[in-house]
C-alpha cells in the first residue's frame, strides 16, 4: 500500500526525534477497564456536568456587572480547576516559568481532548482570550461562556464574518492580552499532531507578538474524541521557548507556522 503523505511526514518527524537523542511520545500503556468506565460514567461525568450547568449560568447574569472579561475569566479559571482536581489527573508543568507572562503572547496549543480547555484554563496564571471555530457556539452553556466572555470567534466557512473579531482580537493582543490558539484547527482524531494551519498566524504577525509553542501531553489518552469515559492518568504541559516574529509580514505565515509545529513537535513527542 502507497504510503500518504501523512505517514511520510509522521515518520520523518520521528527519525528527527531518534537523532535528538529522543524517541516518539508512546500513547499510554495504562489499562482501563470496567470500574474506570462506571467510575467515568457514574461519578466523573455527571459530576463535570454539574459544574458546567452551574457555572455557565451563573456567568449569565454575572456578565452584566464590572469588569465582565476579568469576572467570566475568574469563573472559568474556578470551573475548570475544579474539573482537573475531579479527574485524578495530576498535571506535571515544564518551562511555564521561564516565560515573561507579563507580556502579551500567542500560545499554540496542541488540541488532542475536550479536556484541553479546562487545563489551560486551570493551570495558566494569568488572564488570556481563546481563538476558537463559530461551531462551538452551538454547544449550550460553553457556546454562551464563549460568546459572553469576549473570547475570539472564526467562522471558518464564512471569513468575512470574523473580521470584527480579528481585529478585537489584534487590539488586545496590542494591549497586553495574551492569545490561545489551536493551530491544528481541531481535535486530532489519533492523537498525534496534525499539519498547522499558516492563518492561525496571523494575529501573531501583525501584532509582532512572540509564539510559545505548547504540548499538552496525555490529553488524548485521558480524553479522545467520541467517547465520556475519562482515563484518570498523570498529564503534562510543556512550554517551549518563544519564537520571535519581529520584522516578519503576512506572507511569512506558512514559514512561521512550520518553525512553530516543529517546536511543538519536539516538546510534544519527547520522552
């Protein structure tokens, strides 16, 4: 059988690795069986969505007093921690704390689990806007969060729509408010990383902010696509070093995002 160009990629990626001294990242060998599959179905499941229903509406009528991005930032940083401490997941974190947080970043995030968004949530210190597709606002409670909290709404089928919120989104970058994008565009369905989408760039260039490269490790193992049943394991967030984008202009999107994925690889499949 013809190999994809997929596979080709997959593997040159992994002979890089091999020459670093590195191996590919294993999905986990941890065996679940039918007490983690009650024990999600049962308890963690209901329980997440309790918390969601609960914190969702409550940011309803909290929106409309003060500060409404400061406050709907809080109740999600208190939603999604209670969610990570529920699902027995420790999360180890590398390289945070060599990042100026003080500044304004775009960090690109490898998108594996619906789990991604509470860890950031949970575990970035500081106040940030999400970069995310117009579908989730058909999600009940999460579509409404989203829309209310100021977070970044592209309409991938429909560009011309997302114009206001580029340029929202550009004005505070400028301002100080660091940015989280999905460069993959969507969940992966295997668990290893997808090509980068150049446009996810964008906001970066014309803001002239640096990119930190972000894995999050054991997200698709705890969570992957079509399934509720959570596989309480350890987890991990891996911050790499910023790349800069000084002096580069929209047609250095494709050569910016490949020197990104390459870094998000590295951090993503090293052991």
């Amino acid at each position: 059988m013809a190999e994809t160009e997929t596979t080709v990629r997959d593997r040159e990626v992994r002979a890089e690795a091999r020459v670093d001294g590195a191996e590919p990242r294993p999905h986990t060998t941890h065996k679940h069986g039918w007490l983690s599959r009650l024990r999600s179905y049962f308890f963690l499941d209901p329980v997440i969505f309790a918390y969601t229903g609960f914190y969702g509406l409550i940011s309803i009528p909290a929106s409309f007093f003060g500060d409404r991005p400061r406050i709907l930032h809080a109740l999600a940083q208190s939603w999604a921690r209670l969610i990570m401490r529920t699902i027995f997941s420790p999360m180890k974190i590398t390289g945070l704390d060599k990042i100026d947080t003080s500044k304004a970043h775009v960090y690109a995030v490898t998108h594996a689990s619906a789990m991604d968004i509470p860890a950031l949530y949970a575990y970035l210190p500081f106040q940030f806007r999400i970069l995310f597709k117009s579908e989730l606002l058909s999600y009940p409670v999460i579509g409404w969060h989203l829309q209310r909290s100021g977070q970044v709404c592209i309409d991938q089928q429909h560009p011309t729509r997302s114009v206001a919120a580029i340029r929202s989104a550009l004005k505070s970058l400028k301002a100080g408010t660091p940015m989280v994008i999905f460069p993959e565009g969507g969940r992966t369905p295997d668990g290893e990383i997808k090509p980068f989408m150049p446009g996810a760039f964008f906001l970066a260039i014309k803001s002239q902010v640096d990119v930190v490269p972000v894995a999050l490790v054991g997200m698709f193992d705890l969570l992957p696509m079509n399934t509720y049943h959570i596989k309480c394991q350890p987890l991990e967030m891996r911050v790499g070093k910023p790349i800069s984008t000084a002096g580069l202009k929209p047609h250095d999107m494709e050569v910016l995002s490949a020197k990104v994925q390459k870094a998000v690889e590295a951090l993503y499949y090293r052991v």
